[in-house]
C-alpha cells in the first residue's frame, strides 16, 4: 500500500510537468498572434507605401497629430471660480486664448509622445528619442507661456485664496501637463 501511495504521488508529479507545457504552448501562439498583428500593421503601411498615394499618409501623419488639437480645444472650459480668502495680490492676467494655445500645444506634445511610443515600439530607438524631445519642448513652451500665472495659482492653492474661474481651468490643464511631462521624461525626452 505504502508503494502504491508513492506511486501515485510520484504519477501526480508527473503530470505536472505534462501540463506545464500547455502555459508554453498558449504563450507561443500569443506570441504568433502579436506577431501576425505586427506583420499586418506593418504591411497595411507598406501596402500604401507601394501606392502612388503612399506621400499622403506621412504627410497626413502630422495633421493626424494636429487633429487632436480641436478635441482639445474644447477642453479648456472656464467654468465657475474657487471660493477661498481674498488673495494678498491680484491674479496675473489669463486670457481664454493663452489658455486655448496652452491646450493645443499639448495636444501637440501629447502626438510626438506617441509617435514616439510607437517608434520604440517598432524598434527606432532614435526616433523614439526624437519624437520625445520634441514633445518636451512643447511642453517647456507650454511651461515658459503659462509661468507667471502658474506660480500665482500655486500661491492661491497653498494658501487657499479665491481663484477666478480662468484659473481654476489653468489648475486642470496643469495636471495633464504635468502627467505628460512625467511620461515623456520616463520615455527618454531630454
């Protein structure tokens, strides 16, 4: 009986390692499913490199980037102010627009991110790094433009002054400025 339990225990042991190559298996033909969705995508484009029409679609590739742009434009909203103590100093001046150019150079900066992201994706590291670059300098424009009414906006958050409505939208573009930002310095934008 003691023989039969060992057995048995050494039969469990055994097919264990029979269905471990099952993971394998399953890993392997994900592997081949990214692989022909690579290959399709990387042939989709080919294909239309060998057209006549193939200038077209790099060409549109940058208004492509620039199309998110009316998306984000309507983003900035001026919504309601914040309620808080009266500030010690008056707020810089924020027009609508500055704020609207803020929103469409990241929108800029968020499309040369991605390009950037599939460049390295596709294994261009240089354009990868490229494409980062770019999108940081969007981002340092943005950061240049936006400068005096981001510190003032920073003081009125510390010291939970009152904040008009433009601000209140500047808090929020700030955000994902700063998400952006993040990302692109991790992807390698110097």
């Amino acid at each position: 009986m003691a023989s039969r339990t060992s057995s048995q225990g050494r039969r469990g042991g055994r097919s264990q390692p029979s269905s471990s190559p099952l993971p394998i298996v399953i890993g392997i033909a994900g592997a081949a499913l990214i692989g022909v969705l690579l290959i399709a995508n990387l042939g989709g484009s080919g294909g239309g490199a060998d057209d006549g029409d193939a200038a077209t679609p790099p060409a549109g590739s940058p208004p492509a980037a620039q199309q998110p742009q009316a998306p984000s434009a309507p983003k900035i909203q001026i919504g309601s102010a914040k309620a808080g103590k009266t500030p010690a100093r008056p707020a810089p001046p924020l027009p609508e627009a500055t704020l609207q150019r803020g929103a469409e150079l990241l929108a800029e900066a968020k499309a040369l991110s991605n390009e950037g992201v599939k460049a390295r994706a596709a294994g261009d590291n240089q354009r990868a790094r490229e494409q980062q670059s770019l999108a940081k300098d969007k981002i340092d424009e943005i950061l240049k433009m936006l400068e005096a009414p981001a510190l003032w906006q920073e003081e009125a958050d510390m010291n939970d002054w009152a904040q008009p409505a433009e601000y209140v939208a500047l808090q929020r573009l700030y955000g994902e400025i700063s998400t952006l930002r993040n990302r692109v310095r991790k992807s390698g934008g110097t």
